[in-house]
C-alpha cells in the first residue's frame, strides 16, 4: 500500500526532510503517526523540495535469541551466550617428542586387537600384559618430568582451553564483551558464571583449538584493550560483590607496534595496582603457560594455583637461553635455571597450590581436569570467604611481599665491592662458665657413646665446639689484655708488624725482641687478671677436644684404610691363577696324608714355600699401587711386653728433648720466623717465598738433627733395635699345616704409614 500526501499552503524552504519527520506541528504536517509513515509511501512537493520516502519489508528479527538453542551445546545458546562451540570432530592426536617411546607400545596393541579381529583368536592375556606395558611405561614416564618437558606439555594443541573448563564447571555462564572504549580482544574472554549456585566473575586467556581459532584470539596474546576489558569486569565484580576466579594461559601480552601505541604497559600497569585495592576475593589458575606481565596482569590474586604441567615465568625458556647462551638449543638448561614448573614455585611460595592432572597431561582427559579445577576453586573461595574485607587485602599484599629471597655469604665481585659500604662487625659476647659446662658435658656424653658407632654426628659436634672454645677464648685473651693494660702497645705491634709484613724482606731483630718482651709481660700478669679461672678451663678444654678430634680422625682414616687394604688383598687372592695354584697346592698336601711339616717330603716343602712367596710379592705389589710402605717380616712376634715398655720409654723421652729443644731462643726465633713468612705468602706464596719458607724449613731440620745425634736417643734407640733383631731371630717356629695350608704362618706384609702408624 502506498498513498502520497501533499499539502502546497506550506513553505518547507531550508529544512531537511529528518526536521520535518522530527516536528508534529510546525510546518503544517500534524496529526500523521509514525507507525503510518512507517507502512506509507509518501511525498511532499513544493517549489522548491520533493521527499520521498519507503519503508522495507523485512524478516522479522528473532529477538533476543533463536527459539530453538543449538542441540551441540549443553544448556543451549541462552544458558551462555557465547559464540564457542564444541568441536564436533576430536582434535587429532599430537605427539610430544618424548613421548616417542609410548607410541611402539600403542602400535602394538592396535596390531594384536587387529590380528583378534581378523583371525577370531583369544588374545586378551597379550593385549592386557601390553596395556599394563604401557600403563607402568606412562607413568614412569610423566611421574619424571623435565621442567622442559612440562613446558612443551603446556603448549600442547589439543590442552583444554579456558572456555573448555569453563563449560565444563559452570552451570550457566554469560559473556561479557567490550572495554566501553570502541574494542572488545577475543584473546582474554570475561563473563559471569555460577558454580555450586555460587557466583563468580570469570576471566581469562583463550587460546584456539586450531589455526583458524588461533589466528582469530591472536594466541591468546592480549592487546590493551583485552586488558582494559579484564578491568572494566574487575570494578563491575567488586561493586556487585562477586568473587573473581581468573585464567592464565598466555605466552606473554602482544607486543607489536600498535599494542605499544595503545598503552600495552599502562594497562597492565593499571590492572596490577586496581588488583590490589579489590575487596573481593581473587583466585587465579595457571592451565598453560604463563608469560610475564601478560599472566600477571590477571594474576595479582590472593591465592595461585597451577595445574601439575602448568608453567609460570618471566621469559620463555627460549628466550632465556637466547639472551644468556646466544642459541635457543639451550632451553632445557634455561627452563631448568629459571624455576618455572608447579612444585618448584610452591618451594618459593610464588604458588599455594598445584592441581593433579591425569596421566598423559591435561589433555588426556580435559573433563576430570576441569573437575579438579571445580574442586580446587570451591575450596580456596570457602577459606577466602572467612575473612573479612581488610583481612583480604593484607592477606593478598602480604603474598606478594614475601616473595623474593637473597643469600648470604656468598663471594662478591671485588670491584662491585669498592663502593659498597662496609658490613658492620656483630657485636659478640662471652658464654657463661656453667653453660658452657653444661655444653661439655653433652658432648663428652656424645663422645663416649660415639665409641662403640658412627662417629660422623659426633665430629660435626666436636668441630662446632671447638670453634665457639677459640672464639670464646679469642675473647678472653681480649679482656686479659685490657686488664693488664698492654692493649695500646699491642695495638701499636700490631701495625708495625703490618708494616713489617709488606715489606719484602724479613723482620727486624727489634721488632722481634719487642714480641718477645710483650709477650713475657702478658704471661707474668696473665695469672692476676680477673678472667684467669674461665681462660684456664676454656683452653683446657679446647686441648681436649682438639686432642679427641684427632683420635677420632685417626680412627676413622684408620678404618678406611682397613678397609681399602682388605678389599686389594681380596682382588688378590681371588685371582684365578693364585686360586688354581692354591686348589692344586692343597690336594697335593691331601694326597701325601701328613699332618704336620716334619712328615713333608722336601719338593712338597719346596712348593709350599715358592707359593708363599709368590703371595707375598702379589699382595706387596698390590699395596704398593695404594702409595703404602711395604715390607715382608719374616719373624712371628717383633716385641714383646717388656720392649713395648722400653719403646713407649724411648718415645716419650724424644719427645720432652723435641719439646725443649722447640722451647729454645734460637730455634724459637727460627720457628717464628717461619710463621710470620708463612702468613705472610698466604695462599699463594711466589717463587721468592718459597725459596725463603723452604730455607728456614731445612735450618729447623738441621738443628733438630744435629741436636738429636749429639744426645743419648741415639745410642738408646741402637741398642732397642739390636734387642728387636735378636727377638724376631729367637721366635721362628715350625710350620703346623692344616688341611694342606700353613696354621702358624709367621711371614706377614708390614705396611709403614709415616712414623707413627702401621696396618698388618
């Protein structure tokens, strides 16, 4: 239907046709309702415009949504309101390089179920010892994963996206589109959702499902506006109240031209501050990977979680590898260095929670990993929900402040140390006498009960010990100084001997005797300090432990000598030309039918004796490939209980003429000389040093020597010697033979450790 108007008393001079259609009474046209221009065609002449004007016919819309929702989609489309839609195909599977191995075991079992198939034969016992193969090969697998391997389980195709979780825990859901700027990023997906009746301001990084899905959400690598978007949502929750559950899974923020254009880092910048000032609880789950500021744009949450292959880094691996080692064949390292997997990060207490996946990753079974997710969510939101409003706030600053830690003691760069400022020196202080007797006490406990069992505890006790004993008696050598009054002049020693040691030559005679005086003083006042009692019992006390440190390193170097020699002379006769020697050895001796040495004919003795010395040489050239001193003895017994005591006599005497002779002015000069040359090279000494360390040594030799030879040790220690030789002359025996082998074998390898050790 059309009808035309016209109406020429009017003037429509200078006016649009919308200024007409917009009056309902200027310009003569009144009383004509829109719904009728609407269905009529109309015109309006005069002498200078002509309008005119015809509404379409068009299908009416169906709004708001179809009346029938996609049957593919659980809830249909006015549950969610989304354009995602489930596959209708699965995704093909992807193999992951180290997962390589498992395929061979799959191949087999499909080419078995085949062959069942074909041929009607029973084959369920190999298809089940083949999947229980596979299953155990699995496990084994995925329960030892690299920190690279996690990553590449991360990035795997077919992992479930943050909308496929979301269906999947949600009973309904609505997405929320746009940033009220003029875009709306598909890479991050916002929207309410309800679980368990609870509802939950939803927001996270889409990734697609394939190339088409990929190139359309970017990667899931944000622009501005995604993140403009995430805050629009984060004020709308936070003044509705809802709890805001979030989704990392990004590679980082995009990162070309226009996003920098835009103000990529404002918004992320904007993002992490209004994170920290929302009074509504905040959870956030890492499901892939999560790059940066890109992640942590969405992530500044009272509580992180990680699904078990879920990664969470500043740089990628690659890019990590790139920068520190120029080649990205690196990552393995670099994924390992950074610290970048769940139980790692849990360890650093950056995430509070890991969330199992299946055996195989996430992607073997996307619904149970969503359950865990559910799960995992209801749980942190009812420990959240207890606190109130400040609690939350502290609570999510205070997650955020702990993170981060430093060493101690570790080297620093001389040249970054030039301009720091000096560590000031702790101030310490003396223990009291009754608790460090108490301290004693426990540890002689220790020691006693450290005989009869492993000694190592024991040592790490004596050796703290025995350092707080020196620090303990540093300082009261301290207080005694001052007590006497001689600080001031050891201060002043103290940098004349600096000065001394500088230099490159050796101290002044002066310089020695003012040592020496100030050293006669301090040991006449030393007995009238005040400390004297406490000083006594701490050096005491240090000279015993010191002397049980030692006993207890002898014995267990001692000990494992032992068993190093015990373990050689077993190789030894173990050999299987020394066994068939032996084998033949003894039934020769059976055949004969003799019980002692006396009834051997000579070549049976002949042989027994070759034998004999055949080991001997075997086991002293074993023992001598371990660095040891050997020698074969002949006698059965060396010494007897009356020249042990002679011995023991010998020894304590060279030991009190040592001790006087190192008490000595000119030797003690001597002595001290080489302590100061010794400090002084330090640790690593130059030629010229070494030259003078080495010339003093063999001063110190000399002297000792020629003061030994000139003394009555000598003569003593000849005589001992001459009644040794002719003991060892009177004790050979016969040999008694048992079962073919010698039962009183005299001849034995004596292994020499230095002067005052030896193992046989």
């Amino acid at each position: 239907m059309a009808s035309s108007i016209s109406n020429s008393a009017v003037a429509f001079t200078g006016a649009t046709a919308s200024d007409l259609l917009r009056s309902s009474k200027c310009c003569g046209v009144s009383g004509i309702p829109l719904r009728t221009l609407g269905k009529a065609r109309f015109s309006v002449k005069t002498r200078d415009l002509s309008v005119v004007a015809k509404a379409r016919k068009v299908k009416k819309h169906e709004y708001p949504w179809p009346a029938d929702p996609d049957p593919n989609v659980k809830g249909g489309v006015l549950t969610h309101l989304s354009h995602f839609k489930p596959h209708k195909e699965k995704p093909k599977p992807v193999t992951l390089d180290f997962e390589k191995p498992l395929v061979a075991l799959e191949k087999k079992i499909i080419d078995v179920r085949k062959m069942a198939n074909e041929t009607g034969l029973d084959f369920s016992d190999q298809i089940a010892l083949l999947e229980s193969k596979y299953q155990q090969a699995l496990k084994d697998l995925y329960t030892h994963l690299t920190p690279i391997q996690r990553v590449n389980i991360a990035r795997h195709p077919n992992r479930p996206t943050f909308l496929d979780h979301i269906f999947s825990i949600t009973e309904k859901f609505v997405e929320l589109h746009g940033d009220r700027a003029g875009y709306d990023d598909p890479a991050i997906v916002t929207g309410i959702g309800t679980i368990d009746g609870r509802r939950y301001m939803f927001m996270g990084h889409q990734k697609g499902r394939n190339t088409k899905e990929n190139i359309m959400r970017n990667f899931g690598m944000p622009t501005p506006h995604g993140y403009r978007k995430a805050l629009r949502m984060m004020y709308y929750a936070d003044h509705h109240g809802f709890p805001i559950v979030t989704f990392i899974d990004t590679p980082g923020a995009y990162a070309d031209l226009k996003s920098e254009e835009l103000g990529q880092g404002e918004a992320i910048a904007h993002n992490l501050r209004t994170m920290f000032g929302l009074k509504v609880p905040i959870v956030s789950i890492v499901i892939g990977e999560g790059g940066s500021g890109g992640a942590l744009a969405i992530g500044c949450a009272n509580k992180l979680l990680m699904l078990e292959n879920a990664v969470f880094y500043v740089a990628s691996p690659e890019a990590c590898a790139a920068i520190l080692w120029k080649t990205a064949k690196a990552a393995p390292k670099a994924a390992e260095k950074l610290k970048i997997t769940g139980p790692e990060l849990c360890k650093l207490q950056i995430a509070d929670g890991i969330i199992p996946e299946p055996l195989g990753g996430a992607h073997a079974d996307p619904s149970w990993t969503s359950q865990q997710i559910k799960k995992a969510i209801n749980e942190t939101m009812d420990e959240l929900k207890k606190m109130d409003t400040e609690a939350l706030l502290k609570h999510r600053m205070l997650k955020f402040r702990k993170i981060g830690g430093f060493q101690e003691g570790v080297p620093v760069d001389p040249i970054r140390k030039v301009n720091m400022k000096k560590k000031e020196e702790p101030i310490t202080r003396k223990t009291p006498v009754l608790e460090l007797e108490d301290e004693v006490e426990k540890l002689k406990e220790q020691i006693s009960k450290a005989k009869e069992s492993s000694s190592k505890p024991t040592e790490l006790a004596l050796n703290e010990m025995i350092e707080k004993l020196k620090k303990e008696i540093d300082l009261e050598y301290s207080e005694a100084v001052e007590a006497i009054g001689l600080k001031d002049r050891l201060l002043n020693l103290r940098e004349e001997c600096a000065k001394a040691n500088s230099q490159d030559h050796l101290m002044h005679p002066v310089l020695m005797d003012k040592i020496e005086k100030l050293h006669d003083e301090f040991n006449k006042g030393l007995p009238t300090v005040p400390n004297y009692a406490s000083l006594k019992y701490k050096l005491g006390m240090l000279k015993e432990f010191s002397k049980a440190k030692c006993a207890l390193e002898k014995k267990s170097k001692g000990e494992e000598l032992k068993l190093d020699i015990n373990k050689k002379i077993k190789e030894v006769m173990d050999r299987p030309e020394i066994k068939e020697k032996m084998q033949a050895l003894k039934a020769e001796v059976q055949k004969s039918g003799v019980s002692t040495s006396a009834d051997l004919d000579e070549g049976t003795r002949e042989s027994i004796s070759k034998m004999k010395k055949e080991i001997q040489l075997e086991l002293a050239n074993a023992l001598k490939s371990m660095d040891l001193d050997v020698e074969i003895v002949t006698a059965k017994k060396l010494i007897d209980d009356g020249l042990k005591g002679k011995v023991e006599s010998l020894r304590e005497e060279t030991s009190k003429k040592i001790e006087n002779l190192m008490n000595s002015s000119d030797l003690k000069n001597t002595i001290q000389l080489l302590k100061l040359e010794v400090a002084k090279a330090g640790k690593t000494p130059d030629v010229a040093s070494k030259k003078k360390i080495e010339a003093l040594e063999q001063q110190i030799r000399q002297k000792l020597a020629t003061a030994m030879n000139s003394s009555e040790i000598k003569s003593k220690h000849e005589e001992l010697l001459a009644e040794i030789a002719l003991e060892s002359n009177g004790s050979l025996k016969n040999h008694d033979l048992k079962e073919g082998t010698p039962k009183n074998d005299e001849s034995r390898v004596e292994i020499n450790l230095g002067a005052n050790r030896s193992f046989i």
